[in-house]
C-alpha cells in the first residue's frame, strides 16, 4: 500500500519529466529558429552570386568611390542646360499672328500722298487719317501680302526684318518711304500648361517674355505642395523634369518659355521602405528634391540597438545601368524597363560609412533592410524557453510547499 505522503513526490516527477519534454523540444525547434522580419545578412551576402529568378544579383558595398559614381548619373538634368534661355517672343513673327503695319513717305509723297496733304499710310487701328491698310494676318505659307509691295515673308522674322524688307522693295517707288511692323495679336506663340495645376490652359507669349514661373501663376498655380511637384517641360523631341522646388531655389531654372512648349505639373509622391530592424517600419515619403540616406535612417528613427546588425544594413534597387560599373554587369539580366537588381550594403560599423551616407541618394521605391544581430536570434530562443520553463518552475515551487 502506497502511503499519502509519496504521492505528492510523483506528482513532482510527472511535472519534471513534462519540463524535460518541453525543453527538449524546445530546443529542436531552436535549432531552426530564424527571424520572420526577412533573411539574415548572412543569407544576403551569400546571394552576391546566386542566380535569383534567372537574374545574377550584385551585392554592393556602399563606399565614397560607388556613392560618387551614383551621383555624377544621377544629377538631373538641369533647364538652363537642356533647353536654354530662349528669346523673348515678340522678336519672331509666326503663322496666324496678326501684324499692325505703318508705313511713312516723306514729302512730296508720291506714292502714299492723299488729297488732304496726309502723308500717312497707316492700319485701320490707328486714329490717324490717310489711306487705311487692313490689319495683316500672317497666312498658312508665313506669309502677309502689302500693296505695292507685293508678298513678304514673316513666318520666322522680327518685325524689324520685315520693316526693312518693305521700306526696301519701297525704295524707288515712293518718296524716302519708312515702315513701321508690330504684332498685335498672337496666335501661334503660346504654352500649353497642364497637369496637376488650378487650371490647365494655352498662354499666351508676349514681347515680355514669359518665364516658367509666370506660366504657371497665370495657369492658378499648382495644387500640391511644391516639394512634391515636379515640372516637366516637353519642347519638340525634348522632355527635361526637375523639382518646383529647384526651380524656385535657382533663378536660371525659371527659363524663358518658347512657343508649343508643354508645362505638365506632376505630383510626384516619392517613398522608400524600411524593413527590419529598424525603429520604424513602414513606407516612408520624402520631397521631389531628393533624400540621403543618412536622412532616410534618420526618419526610420535609426538601426533597434537590442536586435540590429550594424554591419548588415543593405539597400534593395533596381538601378540604372549607367550608374554601375560595367565590369558588374556581366551576366546580371535587366528588367523589362531597362533596370538592373542590385543590393547596396551597408556597414554602420565603419565610421566612414556616416560620411558617404551624408550624400548616397536615396531613390524611389528603394527598400531599406536591417537584418537581425546573430546575439538577437539567440536572445528570441532564451525568451522562448523562459517563456515556457518559469510557469512549469512556479507550479514545481507550489507543489513542494504543499
């Protein structure tokens, strides 16, 4: 006959083989136990030179001679480079414009002469008296057409061209004849502004010349905020973006538009992500003129100090091919947008790193991951058996004091 007081000692023993049970099991399982926030940095480094989805993805380190590269390809092409500081309208007659034209004989007029001694040959715009000429529109050949002058070319020429082009073929016909050219209504020279404005309209140039600024403030100027507004401007064959921002920060961005010209305003909302082990998870905005990437750890609130790998930070982009070494090219295969896969890796480790990361851009839809210290996965699986020995130790403790 078993007496009372063993059975509070097999009771004991059932609870410690349970306690044996849970830790070995535990501990198999601990032996697979990886971080669900993404691969380690050991796992990354490894795939420097694996085929990954038929594509061979580099792995970068991110030093001053590669952050150098990457920004000499990836300065924006400025407006005063590209497009140029154009004349001001005005200065250039075009098809369907409409021409005020004056024209003085000296006395004794001979050609030009009217009976009430008026000398004057002006348009019907004028208040003067004399033998009216209808105001000119330039035709469909850049034509106008003056009598006793015949047909004159405009389309292409300053009215100062055409003024002497008539007072030329005058000479010999009337009596020290001068002409005076004007435009009075414009029709060909105009900008069309669109996109993410008040309102999208054409715009007349005048003589004045109209910048791009000008444009847009007659068009209601844009509707988003300019840090995240980008200015396309679209002449001929030619199309050139740069941040609002840029534009109004440098003066010889604020170029002097040219008729047909297209000024598209576009909301641009620029993001990164940020993955890992970093303080804060989550798809990050940032302005149309651009982030670093030490001002992107700086809004990620920096690398967890408890769990980060200081030395396994890498930045996930497909990068233009023009910004890499053509040496890393070999074998690597491009996205169907012409595109190559990289990982640039960071080392946090190296305080040169903080310098180079002061101006290492950092780009839309680039992810930035932080992989897990190889001390925070040993710190997960001691939380786990903690979590699960302390309660069997508690009830253990409550048994032997019954």
């Amino acid at each position: 006959m078993i007496s009372d007081t063993c059975l509070p000692i097999s009771k004991l023993r059932r609870h410690k083989n349970m306690l044996l049970l849970l830790l070995g099991s535990v501990a198999l399982s601990g032996c697979g136990l990886r971080s669900m926030a993404g691969p380690s940095s050991g796992a990354i480094n490894k795939m420097g030179g694996a085929a990954v989805a038929s594509a061979n993805i580099k792995v970068i380190d991110v030093t001053d001679t590669v952050a150098r590269h990457i920004i000499d390809h990836s300065r924006p092409v400025l407006f005063s480079e590209r497009l140029g500081d154009g004349a001001p309208i005005g200065s250039v007659v075009g098809k369907g414009d409409v021409l005020d034209i004056a024209i003085w004989e000296a006395p004794p007029a001979v050609l030009f002469g009217a009976a009430g001694g008026d000398l004057r040959l002006t348009s019907s715009s004028s208040t003067a008296r004399g033998t009216s000429l209808p105001e000119q529109m330039v035709d469909i050949d850049g034509q106008i057409v003056i009598p006793f002058v015949g047909r004159i070319q405009a389309d292409g020429r300053s009215p100062q061209q055409i003024a002497r082009d008539i007072t030329s073929r005058l000479t010999g016909k009337a009596h020290q004849p001068q002409a005076v050219v004007r435009v009075v209504r414009n029709a060909s020279m105009n900008v069309t502004v669109v996109g993410d404005v008040a309102r999208n309209d054409r715009v007349p140039l005048t003589s004045k010349g109209e910048r791009l600024l000008d444009v847009l403030a007659s068009s209601g100027g844009v509707k988003s905020p300019i840090n995240k507004t980008v200015i396309q401007i679209t002449r001929g064959n030619e199309v050139t973006s740069l941040p609002l921002e840029t534009v109004i920060r440098d003066p010889r961005q604020n170029i002097l538009l040219q008729p047909d010209d297209v000024v598209t305003a576009l909301f641009q909302p620029y993001s990164f992500t940020s993955l890992g082990a970093t303080g804060h998870n989550a798809e990050i905005p940032f302005e149309a003129t651009g982030l670093t990437l030490a001002q992107a750890l700086g809004r990620i609130g920096g690398l967890q100090d408890h769990r980060a790998d200081a030395s396994g930070a890498f930045l996930f982009r497909l990068e233009n091919p023009d910004a890499l070494d053509p040496a890393l090219l070999v074998g690597s295969r491009m996205t169907p947008d012409g595109r190559v896969p990289v990982i640039y890796r960071i080392n946090m480790k190296d305080p040169a790193t903080f310098f180079v990361a002061q101006s290492f851009p950092i780009r839309d839809k680039d992810v930035l991951y932080v992989s897990n210290a190889p001390l925070a996965e040993f710190q997960k699986f001691v939380n786990i058996v903690s979590s699960l020995v302390y309660p069997v130790i508690a009830v253990e403790n409550t048994l032997q004091a019954n």
